[in-house]
C-alpha cells in the first residue's frame, strides 16, 4: 500500500483543499492529513481557525479522499511522521515548494500547483466585507 502525507490547517474547507486532497490521493492507495492543532495555529501560524481542531477534523473525515486524520502540533514532526506512518510520498500545494525537501533522503516529495483563485483568508475578507 503506497501512503501518501499532507499538512494543513484546512480551515473554511474549500475546493482548493478538496483539489490538494483529490491530486495528493492520486498519488498513493491511503492519504493521511496531518491537521494543525488549533494551538499551533495559534502559537505558530498566528492564525485565528474559524473552526476548531475537532470540527476541522470531523469535515476532513468526511472526504473521500481522505483516509486518517492526525494532529499537527509542531513544526518538527514531520520526519517522525514520515517513518511513523510508513510514508512513500510527501505532498504539499506549491506555495511550500523547496521547504519540505529535507524530506526526500525519507520518501517522495511533491509540490503540487495551488488552485490560484481562492484563499481562507479571500474568503473571510469577502464575507467582512460584506457585512456578513
Ligand atoms: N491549498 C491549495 N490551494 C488553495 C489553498 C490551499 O492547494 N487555494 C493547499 C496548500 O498549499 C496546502 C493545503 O492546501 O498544501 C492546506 O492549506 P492550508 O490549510 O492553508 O495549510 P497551511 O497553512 O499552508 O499549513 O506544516 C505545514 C503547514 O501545516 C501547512
């Protein structure tokens, strides 16, 4: 069974993740999502989810391409992760091109193209200023 990884913090789950999701499935036989945990969104990314960790888990569960749902909880994890998991291929929208690359001495690594026109952040500016 070939694995494939992704990370993300997929809040306000769009049709750019579920593109990310669909390609990086492709990939491999079973897809897991390493989800970030609300605090390192917080402490790490300075970002605000909308949802929580436990809702943001519970929507990626629910897609098809989506095989297990882990937490992300820091930046380091990921070559543990990689071994934990049994992982072949590592894959990321290309916005991280070149940062993961590390990983390649470990398994595959791919950057794959983002869906240009959407955004979680477009999304919430949109909508405030809409009033919404
Ligand atoms: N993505 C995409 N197209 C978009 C938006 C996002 O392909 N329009 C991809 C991103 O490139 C990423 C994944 O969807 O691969 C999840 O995006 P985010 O939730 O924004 O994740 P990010 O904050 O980039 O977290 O350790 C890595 C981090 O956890 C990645």
């Amino acid at each position: 069974m070939k694995k494939v990884i992704t990370y993300g913090t997929f809040d306000l789950l769009h049709y750019g993740h579920i593109n990310l999701l669909r390609r990086a499935k492709e990939l491999g036989d079973y897809l897991v999502v390493v989800l970030s945990s609300d605090e390192f969104n917080w402490v790490e990314k300075h970002k605000k989810c909308y949802f929580t960790y436990e809702q943001r888990k519970q929507m990626l569960e629910a897609i098809r391409y989506v095989d297990l749902v882990v937490p992300e909880e820091n930046w380091e994890q990921k070559n543990t992760d990689v071994e934990k998991y049994g992982i072949s291929v590592f894959v990321m929208g290309d916005d991280w091109k070149g940062k993961f690359d590390f990983l390649k001495d470990k398994c595959e690594v791919v950057y794959l193209p983002r869906t240009p026109e959407i955004s979680t952040t477009e999304i919430k500016k949109s909508l405030s200023g809409k009033g919404i």
